[in-house]
C-alpha cells in the first residue's frame, strides 16, 4: 500500500527542495493526462549557472523518478531535456 500517489509525490517535491537547496527553484509543471492510463509530469530547475554539471543533473533526475517509483509510478520514463539556457533544467516524466 502506497501513503501517497506519484503525482502527489511529484508535486510536494517543490516544497521539500526549496526547504534545503536556497538559491535555486524546482517546479513540477503541467501535470497531464496522456492517455487512459499514462501521466506526464515537466520539472523544472533553476539554478545559478554553473552550479550543476550535467552529471550532477542526471543524478538529480534519477532521485526524482526513483521518489515517484516509490510513490507507486509504473512504466515510469524520463527525459533530461537539453537545457535550453544555462542555470535551467527540465525533465519529462511519464508514468502509469
């Protein structure tokens, strides 16, 4: 039995990062139907440039897929867009 669904899990991401990384703003956007039984999540992060190497966000990506995982996401997929400007990232979750 799981306390939380992973689009709950996704969307209080926001409150729990901006608690210990000052600085910088994670954002779950445009939470979305995608079918029956799919959802799409975007995540945003801003953060001052050269604060992350691309490493660094994988990593961080990995940590967010891995709490919706536990938070019961199945056939869960993920995408680390490439960044469109330096100090912003953006990761496409999809889950059943």
């Amino acid at each position: 039995m799981f306390v939380l669904s992973p689009t709950l899990a996704i969307m209080g991401a926001e409150k729990r990062w901006g608690t210990f990384r000052q600085g910088t703003e994670l954002r779950a956007k445009n939470l979305r139907k995608d079918g029956p039984d799919r959802r799409v999540a975007e995540i945003h992060l801003d953060y001052p440039p050269g604060l992350h190497a691309p490493f660094h966000l994988k990593m961080i990506g990995t940590g967010l897929g891995s709490a919706a995982l536990a938070a019961g996401a199945r056939d869960l997929t993920m995408e680390l867009q490439p960044e469109p400007e330096p100090g912003h990232a953006l990761w496409i979750l999809r889950y059943a």
